[in-house]
C-alpha cells in the first residue's frame, strides 16, 4: 500500500518531539471540511514531464516516498513536494530572480537533494503555461539562466526538455512554440548564441 511519508515535508512538530511526548493529548473537535462552492477555482502547478517519468505506480512504497522514480531518484511524494515548494517561492519572488534563485538554491541543499529536475520542469511548466504565464516571461527565463549556473546539472536537464518539447513541435501550441523560441533565443544569449548541445539531436 502506498503511504504519505517524506522527509521532505515541512514538520516544525519534530524539533520539540520529546516536549510534546511528555504532554497529555488533547481531544480535538472534528474539522468538517467546507462543500466546493461552484465556479470557485483552486491554484495548482500544472507540470510538464520534460526530463524523465516518475517511477511506475507498482513500484510501490520505493514510488511514493523515498528513492525510486525520477527527479534523482525522487519518489512520486518527495517530487511533488518539492515541484510545490518550487512553485511556491518561484511565484513569491516576481521582484527579484536572484533571490529566488537563491533561495531555491538553498532548498536543494538544505534537503540534501538533486533537485535539478523538478526545479526544470517546474520553471518551464510555468513558463509555458496557457494562455499565459502568471508572471513575466523574462522572469522566468532568468530563474532558468540562474539555476543553470548555480546547478551543475540543470543545463544537462535543459536539454533534455529542450529535446522532449523540439520532439512534439508539430503539436505544440502555436503560442507555447513562440513561447519556447523567445525563451530558448534569451538563454543561448548568454552563452555566445551556442545551440550545442541543444541541437546535437535535432533533425535537419
């Protein structure tokens, strides 16, 4: 059976562990959770698997928590948290794309981590996202220029996306096509308007 456990979710309760061990429980009154009111949306991330697929439902406890799947070896639970932390500082942080590279940065190493491949996946999910990104476009290719240098990976992992998404340009979005274009044409910008390696598997 599956089960939600992750090292990586957020749990203040374990720093005073022993307190809380030493205490009586207190009876809490049952949370009724509200019916959806109609017409009400809920934000969400929704993701693009660029880089590789997650590790298959039967692969059981190995898929949903600890090891296993993709991500570097992250299970179905640990990607999705850290594709929703990603999101989460990603769209907090319009104002300046250092500090939130930065601070997505410091969320891979403080989980102890390799992370490149949600944070890719996550960056270009948003950017691509219809009909448009929440936030400015350059903001997003900047995180991605951020992230491929404070990463060592991630430029690996771009151009697998880059790959994967050139792979389905015949039925790409006309918009998510311009899109991707204007974003791929920033970033080799930075790099001496080098295509290599991004166009080592392109057809002619």
């Amino acid at each position: 059976s599956y089960h939600w456990r992750s090292s990586l979710l957020l749990a203040p309760s374990r720093s005073f562990a022993s307190e809380l061990a030493a205490l009586e429980p207190l009876p809490l009154p049952t949370v009724s959770v509200p019916a959806h009111t109609r017409g009400c949306t809920y934000p969400c991330l929704r993701r693009l698997r660029l880089c590789s697929e997650p590790a298959a439902d039967g692969d059981g406890d190995a898929a949903m928590g600890d090891g296993g799947g993709g991500g570097g070896g992250l299970g179905l639970v640990d990607r999705t948290l850290m594709e929703e932390y990603a999101w989460l500082l990603v769209s907090q942080f319009e104002e300046s794309h250092k500090d939130a590279a930065k601070l997505l940065h410091g969320l891979a190493e403080n989980l102890a981590i390799d992370a490149c491949e949600p944070l890719v996946e996550t960056l270009l999910s948003m950017l691509l996202l219809l009909p448009a990104p929440r936030h400015r476009q350059t903001y997003y290719a900047c995180l991605l220029l951020d992230i491929s240098r404070l990463l060592t990976p991630a430029p690996r992992m771009l151009v697998r996306a880059v790959n994967t998404l050139y792979a389905s340009l015949d039925r790409l979005d006309a918009e998510l096509a311009i899109r991707l274009a204007d974003w791929l044409s920033f970033h080799i910008s930075h790099f001496g308007f080098n295509l290599e390696p991004f166009e080592a598997s392109w057809a002619p």
